[in-house]
C-alpha cells in the first residue's frame, strides 16, 4: 500500500521558525539572518552597520559559532545586547537553536536583531531561524567564481554584499562575472559591493535595509519566513 | 552535512503516518530532491541504516528522485540541466544571460507500507 505523505523534511524545523517569526512579530523586532562563508566580513558588517543605525532603531545580536565567545565579546564591547550560540561541530543554526537563545536577550529593546550564522555557504542556507530577510556577505578574497559553486545559498539570499571591495583590483575579483551567477539563480536580489573598512558602499546598504525595516512595519502581513 | 538531523525528521514523520494508518511495516520510502539542495544521498542512507534499527522503517529501500536544474539562455532559449558549479556561458550560443530554473525543496513524497491485517 502506498502512502502519500509530501511533507517537507524539515518541517519540524520550519515550524518553530515560525513561532519564532510571531515572536518577533508581536515584539516588532526585525530579523535578518546573515550567512557567509568563514572570514568573509559578517561580524564587521555587522557592526560596521549598528554603528551607523538611526538612534531609534536598537540593534542586537544572536552570535553563531562552532565554539568560543569571540566574536560576541567583540559585539558586547560596543554595548549591544548579544547572545552566543556555540553548535559544536554543528555546521549551521536551526530555529530550536534561536528559540533556546531568545530569552537570554532582552528583545523589548530591540528593533533590529542580526543573526550570525556559522561561516559556511552550504547548510545554513537550508534552515529557517524565523528571520525576515536573509543576507549573504560575500568577500573579494574568496573570488568571483563563488555565486556559481554555491548556487543554493545565492537563490536563498534577499540580498548580496561583496565586503572587502577596496581590495577588488588586490584580487582580481570580476565583479560583472559573479553578479552574473547571483542574476542566474536570484536575479531580484539587490547587491552592494562594501567596504566595512573605508565605509564605502555602506549608505546605500542600509537604505536598502532601514526601508525594507520600514516597509515591513507597516505590512506586517509579509509572511516570507527565512 | 546536516544529513542526520535531516534523516531523524525523515524517520519521525513516516513512522508517525505509518502508525496513523496501522502499518506493519514501512518497505520504501520516496523522496523528491532538488538539486541546488545540499543533501548527499549517501550520507541519508548511512544514518537511515543506523536509525531504523528496531522500528517500523527498518530495511525499507530509500529511493532518490532528484528534481534538475534546469538553465535557460535567455539569448537563444537553449535549456540544458545544471549542476553546481554553474556554467557561465551558454553551450549553445555562448550567451552570458542565463537564468536557472531549480529548486532547493526536499520533500518525502509517499511511504509504502505493509499492512498490518493482511501483510501485503
């Protein structure tokens, strides 16, 4: 006899993503869950952009690492309520992992919440932590050819930054040719080529954010769960 | 990578529709695969081997079915399945427009079970 079942495999996931989105929700705090590869910029991007957040709008942070408080200590000393998540050999965070991490953050003061995720263009593009939106940082030192090795993590973003654009002549990083990958697979994804060194490219970065932020406050019916 | 979390959700979710519809026993298991997901089928069926010990799924065949991706030149229309990494020209034409059509689902599509009254 067969069984028709046509369930997602990580449904079990999925669903507490979405409780974690109707938390979120209820406490209007706006998520966005930021994946790169290891090293390539996403702590910087991170705080390059809380550092240049309108006062209104009160950043936070949930860290993802395999082990170590490194990088949450580096978000803590600027005074921003952080979280560190360690996953052990775990390659990736799932929602259970944010879910378990929620009540060590105060998320009333909180309007704009980034998610660490583990450096890794693989897995974390196949689990939803409940975010709004999902952002892939990519970096000039990893290469252009990068969008088209891990077309999966490319199609999952709502968003690529390129970091490290100052040193795109260093590297001989074609910029047209790994656009050209994202379009593929994602061709309605903004990009932002950025330095969180010099601060170039990032006004345009967190327009993009901020309004997206905006827009959501007033529809909060866009139920897109990442 | 994250193919043991994956195969225990595979394992929960037939075992719980088979026990629902008073199975006996699970003898397949049919799952649709997207190719731009990251899932290995080895490495399923590695776990699925050591986690079915001793339940109702236990022996059942795992069977693959992975869903193309599919690319397509926007300069000539040419369509050609794809895998990563991704070529960046078309084959046919040598365009550089080229949109993929794939997708990252993973789905358990249907399960087939042995009754429990008539063992068929």
């Amino acid at each position: 006899m067969k069984i028709p079942v046509v369930k997602n495999i990580l449904s079990a996931n999925d669903q507490i993503a979405a409780d974690n989105r109707a938390t979120f929700d209820e406490l209007g705090v706006f998520v966005v869950n930021v994946m790169a590869s290891p090293g390539a910029g996403k702590t910087s991007v991170i705080l390059a952009t809380t550092a240049r957040l309108p006062s209104d709008v009160r950043p936070g942070v949930i860290e993802g690492d395999l082990a170590s408080r490194i990088d949450a200590d580096t978000i803590a000393a600027r005074n921003i309520p952080v979280v560190q998540i360690n996953t052990g050999s775990g390659c990736h965070l799932d929602a259970p992992m944010i879910r378990a991490a929620l009540p060590q953050l105060p998320l009333q003061d909180i309007d704009l919440l980034f998610v660490e995720n583990v450096g890794n263009l693989v897995c974390p593009a196949e689990f939803k932590l409940g975010a709004n939106l999902a952002v892939v940082v990519a970096s000039a030192p990893e290469g252009h050819d990068k969008s088209y090795k891990y077309p999966g993590m490319f199609a999952a973003a709502d968003a690529v930054i390129l970091n490290k654009a100052d040193l795109l002549q260093v590297f001989e990083f074609d910029v047209d040719y790994f656009r050209r990958g994202i379009e593929m697979v994602n061709p309605d994804a903004p990009f932002f080529p950025i330095s969180c060194r010099t601060g170039a490219g990032m006004d345009a970065w967190l327009a993009w954010l901020l309004e997206k932020r905006q827009s959501f406050a007033e529809d909060r019916n866009q139920s897109i769960v990442v | 990578m994250h193919e043991l979390p994956v195969t225990e959700g595979i394992l929960k979710t037939v075992i719980e529709t088979s026990e629902r519809n008073g199975a006996r026993r699970i003898t397949a298991i049919n799952l649709v695969i997207g190719e731009l997901s990251s899932i290995v089928d080895d490495s399923i069926q590695f776990y699925f081997d050591l986690l079915s010990q001793g339940t109702l799924a236990e022996n059942a065949a795992l069977h693959f079915r992975r869903e193309p991706t599919i690319v397509i030149c926007l300069d000539c229309a040419h369509r050609f399945n794809a895998t990563a990494p991704l070529e960046s020209q078309c084959p046919q034409c040598g365009g550089a427009h080229l949109q993929v059509k794939g997708s990252r689902d993973f789905f358990i599509e249907s399960i087939e079970v042995e009754d429990e009254d008539t063992g068929r």
